[in-house]
C-alpha cells in the first residue's frame, strides 16, 4: 500500500467518526511533495551528469525541452500554469513554452544579483544516489529549490481543492460495505464505461435507476461550495458540515444528503439507502475498529 493510500484510509476513517480531517490532507501534502522530491533530484542528477561540460545551461537543456509537458515546464521554470494562465490569458502549449523560458532568464538575472548583492555567501548541495553523486553551486541550488517551492505551492493547492474526490470513490465504496450494500447495487462495472472513471453511482432495481453521487469536504464557513451539487444533478450528497439552510436546500431539491461531523452522522446514510429503495443491513452498523481496517484495506487496495 502506498503512503497516499494510507493517508486516504485515515481521511476516511476520521470522516466516519465525525472528526476533522484536515491533518491527514497535509500529510498527504508531505507525502507527496517528498516523494516528488526524490523523483526530481533524481532527473537533476541524470541531467547534470549528462551534460557535464556545460555550467547552469544543463538545467535548461533538459527541464525546459519544448517536448516536456506544460505542467513541467511551468514549475521547472519557477511558475505554475495557473499563473501563466492569468498573466497571459491563455495556458496554449507555446504560450506556457514562451512564458517559461523568459521567466527562466528573469529568475538566473535575479539570482545573479543576489549572489553579486551577497558575496559573502556560498552553497553547495550535493545530492548523492545509488552511489552517484553530483554537486550544485549556489545558482544550481537557488534554481532548484524555487522549482521544489512552486511545487509544493501548486500540490497544496491542488490537494486541499480536490480533497473530496481524492476520497469519493473509496469513502462511498466503504459505506456500501459498512451498511452491507448488496454489491449489485454499487458495482461501478455494471456503468457505461463513459460514467465509471468519472463519478460514483449508487443503482437502484432497475438498470435505468443511477443515483449520481458528489462528496464534498466542506466546513460550514464556506456553504456555498454545495452549488456543485446542483450543477452536477446529483442526487445524493456526502459532506464534512453542512448548514441548516444546506440540509433545507438540498430537501427541497430532492437531493439525498449526509453530514458526517454530525453526531453518528455516517448513520444517515440508512436513510438515503432507504429512501432510494436499495437493500442494505437494517441494524446501523458500529464503528467496529478491526471491520473497518478490513473494509478500508479492501477497498484502498483495489483502487
């Protein structure tokens, strides 16, 4: 099991009891970022290596190729895509190419000047693998840590955004198991292959019957991230916190919600099974810490 997997069993089972999740998205965060790390000095290495004779051009040989992704190349220049994406209103493959080659030169211009500002001050970062070992001046090391803080800066982003579908499947996945859905009735296999990458379906008793599923990790600050729901046309709704006026709203609209940081909120979900005629256990199930590891290491394992 990787370590995002079992920082996605934590998040789940932290949802289950109602409690705050958030220390497991940064660990996801720290996990991520460390192993993108690792794969990075790994490419600095075989870069350096391979373009021994050449001083700080070695880094723009190989991390601003025009046949690098443009996600790629925005971050080993320093920026982001976003960002490009503002700036220049467009995030086009030659735009991204453009934007980053020039920030490239503005950032060695800066660097060059601070060393100059602060002559005082020498680095060397030696990264060592497997034996091998290259060494980086002062600019090498400035270049390479502004693209590890780019990095972590669009990871974190990225990771608190889309904390809710990084869980979906395997929370709504869970959940079937906890209550003893029969399998028919959430086996994703049974989908058009267009639906099954996409989203979760709980399946009524006809094969017409396909309840569009939306978790969302919302706290009560921000309510109106519920919108998506509407926009999506789902019809059932798991989420961290809602308001009052969330829970009326979401009634009136026929959606089925459940709010886990209730008080034994995960058990709801009963009533959603119910009121969409699903067959599922008729005792609320209990948090049984040795069932849950299994349900959890089951269903983290076959993503």
């Amino acid at each position: 099991m990787t370590i995002t997997q079992s920082v996605t069993k934590e998040i789940i089972r932290k949802l289950l009891h109602g409690e705050d999740y958030r220390s497991e998205i940064i660990r996801l965060i720290d996990a991520e970022f460390l192993q993108y790390v690792i794969d990075f000095f790994r490419k600095v290495i075989d870069a350096k290596l391979k373009h021994q004779m050449l001083s700080i051009n070695w880094y723009k040989q190989e991390f601003l190729k025009d046949d690098l992704p443009s996600d790629e190349l925005a971050i080993y220049s320093g920026l982001n895509r976003k960002t490009i994406g503002n700036m220049y209103n467009s995030t086009k493959r030659e735009i991204v190419l453009q934007a980053s080659i020039e920030h490239y030169e503005m950032l060695l211009e800066s660097i060059q000047h601070l060393i100059d500002q602060e002559n005082q001050i020498d680095v060397t970062l030696t990264i060592k693998m497997h034996g091998v070992s290259v060494d980086l001046n002062l600019n090498e090391s400035l270049i390479v840590i502004n693209s590890l803080a780019v990095k972590r800066a669009a990871l974190r982003g990225s990771l608190w955004s889309s904390a809710g579908k990084r869980v979906e499947k395997p929370l709504m996945l869970t959940l079937c198991r906890l209550f003893e859905v029969p399998f028919r009735h959430y086996d994703q296999n049974r989908l058009p292959p267009s639906l099954r990458e996409v989203d979760f379906y709980l399946l009524g008793i006809s094969e017409e019957e396909r309840y569009k599923c939306e978790v969302k990790l919302m706290g009560k600050g921000n309510p109106e991230s519920a919108d998506v729901v509407y926009a999506r046309e789902s019809k059932v709704f798991i989420a961290d916190k809602l308001s009052d006026l969330n829970k009326k709203q979401l009634e009136q609209a026929g959606i089925e919600w459940v709010e886990l940081r209730a008080d034994h909120g995960y058990q709801r979900f009963a009533i959603v099974l119910d009121h969409l005629r699903i067959p599922h256990a008729q005792n609320h199930p209990l948090l049984d810490p040795e069932v849950i590891d299994v349900i959890l290491q089951d269903v983290c394992m076959a993503l």
